[in-house]
C-alpha cells in the first residue's frame, strides 16, 4: 500500500471523487486519527448535502415554455432589454448581506433593554432609525423607486394592507423601506422619509399589538423621538429628530393615511 | 438540427440548476440559461455530433456569467444601490424554501462569483476537475484552490447565520 502525507486538500478530493482508488484506505485511517480533519470533512459533507438538497427541485421543474422556445426558434429575435439584466440580482447579494448585518445589530439593541409594550415597540423603532438613517447607501432594501412592490412585499410579510404613506405636504420624500424583527416572532416593516435638508424620519408599522395607547418617547440620554400609537391588531412609530411641533404634523399625517390604508 | 436541439433541450435542467445556484432568482437565473441557448444556437456549428452537448453549454453558460460579473465589478457600487436589492427579494410566491434552503442558498451568493462557480460546477454538477477546469478555463491548481476556499468561505458564513438564528434576531 501506498503510504504518503495527506493534508486538508485531500479532503476536498475525497469528497469530489479525485483521490485514487489505492489511496482510499490510507486516507481514511488519516481521518481516524485526526479527529479535527474528519470533523472538517464531516462539516463539508453536510454542507454539500444541504446545497444539493436546496437545489434538487429545479431539476424535477418542467422547462419554462420561453426557454423552449428559444430553443425552437419562436423567441423574438431581439432579447428584451429587461431580460439582460438578470446579473443584477448577483450584485444585489452583495447589499442583502449588508442588510443582514444591519438587521442583526438592529436586533441586539433592541432585544437586550427588554421594555415592555409600548417602550418595547418605540425602542425598537428608535434603534431601527438609529441604525438605517444613518446609512446613505444601505439605507433600505427596496427604494422608493419601485413603491408598489414595496408595499405589496411588506404588506405580505407582516400582514398588515400597508401604505406608504404621501408626506410631501409636510416636506418629505419616500426613499423606501425595509422589513425587521419586531418583539419576540413579529415582523415590522420600517419606512424611511427625507427631507430637501436631508434630514432623515422613519415609520415603524407592526402587527404585533394587542394594546391600546399612544404617546411619545425618548431614550434615556436623548436621540430622536418616537411618536406611536398601539390600536388592536396593529402598531405604528414615527421616529425623528424633529421639532417636537414638526415631528407631531408629520405622524398625525402619517398615521391618518395609514389607517385609512390598513381599513380600506 | 432538430437532433442536437432535441440533446440541448434535455440539458437544460442541469443548466437550470447551475444558473439559479449562481444567481439564486429564478427568473433571473432562466435569464441567464435564455441567453446561453440563444448564443448556442447561433453557434451550433461549434458543436461536433457525437459528443454531449454539456460541457458545451456550460463553457457558454459560464462565460456569460463571467463576464457579466466582471461588467458588474467595473460598474462598481453603481450596480450595488439598493435598487437592485428589491428586485432580488421578488421571489416569486411559489418558491417554497426551508429555512435551512434559505440560508445555504443566501450564503452561496456571498461567496465570490469564481468560488461559486467552482464548487457548483464540482459539488452540485459533478463534473470531475479536469472537467470543471476545463469548463472554467482555468488551470486544475487554481480549480482546487478555489473549490477549498469557497468551501470553507460558506462554512463560515453559514456558522454566522446558525448564530444570527440561534438568537432569532434576523427576519427574511
């Protein structure tokens, strides 16, 4: 029997059907005596399998009728426009990570004060605000641009018909929106305005809300305010660093338009 | 014609499979295997009878795919505004993922778009190195290299995402 030195990138032949034959057994008796190897082989193993598993409905789909007929010649000569631009959803992977991030910072700052109701909901909001309005890049997931699908997609995930409310009477621009964790298994879906100033607010609509109160609220040691109502069924915060007078035009306006979205 | 149009048709599953690996969205993803049956048929006479039309057509696949990546990369942030983002949420109703899917699938997207590419064309597709490096025009060593890096990449990423959940902070 052959006898050499196996290294991590035998693993990776191993697993891809590479490693000859003869070297087979000396390779899992390595294994066996490096438990940290057979570890990582063992976690590689398992990742494949996911991957596979993950991707094993697609070949079970029948062929879409526009890819057959690309094939057999009644597609339009000319692509669509549209159609070149399926690599943008590569690029866009790059920006749900960051989003993830976001969300995942987001999340710690609010879960770890542990406020009850109605401090819960504006301290989640507030920290959302914090963190999103902040940023000039990442700040929402799907922009303004693209609106209806804004709110079809946040209405979906958090249940609630939502939306987005109109506030250029009180100077402020849709830039778009992003969906959160709220309390312990919700969901929120964050709005985010701008002003020519680019002085940034932001709504915070949940579904989680079995209260009723409104009211207005400040983190200990300043920062923006929030101004929420709690109704039966849903909740609502708009956050800022406003003239109180300013910030309270704008949720009156914000919360009318929103309920008569969420009852229409 | 209709003979080697019948063996691409039966191919385009795999083809299927490998582009929504690389690009996740579906219809993005049919975008790209569109594109590389329309520059297959153009090229038809490039494929000799007898031989599977496969590793031809993920040669193409693969070169629309990198070229593209690299346009987005000199494109820069530019192709990066959020704008693009919605777009890749609109998964359409019907696809079912698990949670564990999700995350395989949102972690195989972070890794760069060479490593992707590599461990797909290895792990998923089953093409053996020299296939694989052939396919990707690239040497058997620089193959290796980055089917080890994207592997342990995904790990990574991965453990983040298993921590993110185990405090079930993110919401997708």
């Amino acid at each position: 029997m052959t006898r050499r030195d196996f290294s991590e990138r035998d693993i990776h032949m191993a697993l891809d059907g590479e490693l000859p034959g003869e070297e087979r057994m000396a390779y899992e008796a390595w294994l066996e005596a490096n438990p940290e190897m057979k570890a990582k082989s063992a976690r590689y193993i398992a990742d494949r399998t996911a991957m596979r598993a993950a991707l094993a409905g697609v070949m079970d789909e029948p062929v879409p009728a526009r890819l057959r007929q690309a094939l057999f010649g009644q597609a339009p000569a000319k692509a669509p426009a549209w159609r070149s631009r399926w690599w943008l959803s590569a690029a866009a992977a790059v920006v749900l990570a960051v989003g993830g991030l976001g969300g995942y910072v987001a999340g710690i700052d609010s879960t770890s004060r542990g406020g009850e109701g109605d401090d819960q909901l504006a301290e989640q909001a507030i920290a959302a605000h914090v963190i999103y309005a902040a940023e000039k890049r990442h700040a929402v997931e799907v922009p303004a641009s693209d609106k209806d699908h804004l709110q079809t997609w946040l209405s979906n995930r958090v249940g609630l018909k939502l939306v987005a409310p109109d506030l250029a009477a009180q100077g402020f621009q849709l830039v778009g929106g992003r969906l959160l964790p709220a309390g312990e298994q919700g969901k929120a879906a964050m709005l985010l305005y701008e002003d020519a100033k680019g002085e940034r607010i932001s709504l915070f609509v949940t579904a989680e809300s079995a209260a009723t109160s409104k009211g207005t609220y400040t983190a200990e040691g300043g920062g923006p305010e929030a101004v929420y109502w709690l109704d039966k069924g849903y909740a609502c915060a708009v956050v800022g660093s406003l003239p109180p007078e300013r910030l309270s035009d704008v949720a009156k306006s914000a919360y009318g338009q929103l309920l008569a979205g969420i009852s229409s | 014609m209709d003979d080697k149009k019948a063996a691409i048709l039966s191919e385009i599953p795999r083809l299927r499979r490998y582009a929504r690996s690389l690009l996740r969205d579906r219809d993005s993803a049919d975008d790209l295997v569109q594109d590389c049956l329309e520059r297959a048929l153009v090229r038809l006479d490039n494929w000799q009878t007898g031989e599977s039309p496969r590793r031809w057509l993920f040669t193409i696949m693969h070169h629309l795919f990198i070229d593209q990546m690299r346009k987005v990369n000199r494109r820069g942030e530019a192709a990066m505004l959020p704008l693009e983002a919605g777009e890749a949420q609109a998964a359409p109703a019907d696809q079912v993922e698990t949670i564990a899917s999700r995350e395989i699938m949102d972690a195989l997207q972070a890794i760069s778009p060479d490593r992707r590419a590599a461990l797909v064309m290895v792990a998923i597709e089953g093409f053996s190195y020299a296939e694989a490096a052939n396919i990707l025009g690239v040497p058997a060593g620089t193959l290796m290299s980055r089917i080890a890096r994207g592997r342990e990449e995904l790990r990574g990423l991965l453990d983040d995402s298993s921590r993110r959940r185990s405090i079930r902070i993110v919401e997708k």
